[in-house]
C-alpha cells in the first residue's frame, strides 16, 4: 500500500552533500541547484518544495545563517520541513532551533560527505527516504 502523498519543505543549507567536483579548478564546490537533493527526493511519493539557502560547508555556517535559517522555517506556510546540513556545526543549528520552540516539525539531515551519496546511492536514498516518512 503507498502513503498518500504529502508536502514537504526542504531547505538546503550547502555542506559537503552538495558539492561537487569541479575539474576546471581541482576544488570542490557547493551546487546550488542541490542536484543530488533533488534527485533522491524524486523517488519518493511525496510533493515538496526545496530551498536552497546559505549554500556554505557547514564549518563556515554562522549565527547570522542560523537566523536566516530561522527565518525561512518561520515564514514557511509548510509544517514539515527536512533540514540539509552539513555534518561539522549540525549541532549548533539543532540546539539553536531547539531553543526557539517552534510549531513546525523539523527534522535535519546530514550526510557524511557527497562522495558518499555518489558512491553508495541505495543507502542514501533510503536514509533520506526515512527522514520523510518520519516528517509527516
């Protein structure tokens, strides 16, 4: 039996997920379009809306991101909402929403490193897959 679809907010918040490998210059660099979000997420029987903010590696996320993070989350007409962070400040971004009590389920999500997604796909679509049946 499938689960009846539901709306989902995803903010993207940049974090070694979404980089990709850029040749031009050897370097690793944040994807904007959150390709790799995107692509999991269309196998899943759910609608959803992805924003992509702050498009930073996690180390360099700050409070004012923090903020602006908050800011998205309060502004959002969804109540589900599936944070894409980064692995090294997730913590800091969950105690800091923590604090603000909000009304909305929120749920962050960090994978360990792009690579990871690349290499072993199954596990991270079902990792993430799990993230959104536990959202509703």
């Amino acid at each position: 039996m499938q689960r009846p679809s539901r709306k989902i907010l995803i903010i993207s918040t940049g974090g070694t997920f979404n980089k990709v490998y850029n040749p031009l210059n050897a370097s690793l660099e944040i994807d904007s379009s959150a390709k790799a979000i995107r692509e999991i997420f269309s196998q899943w029987l759910c609608e959803f809306e992805l924003v992509t903010i702050i498009d930073k590696d996690s180390l360099d996320i700050n409070n004012d991101d923090r903020e602006y993070l908050l800011k998205t989350i309060k502004n959002s007409l969804y109540n589900s909402i599936i944070v894409v962070h980064g692995s090294d400040t997730i913590d800091k971004s969950a105690s800091f929403l923590a604090s603000q009590h909000l009304d909305k389920k929120i749920s962050l999500y960090c994978f360990y490193g792009s690579f990871f997604y690349r290499s072993n796909r199954s596990h991270s679509k079902s990792s993430f897959g799990y993230r959104v049946y536990t959202s509703s």
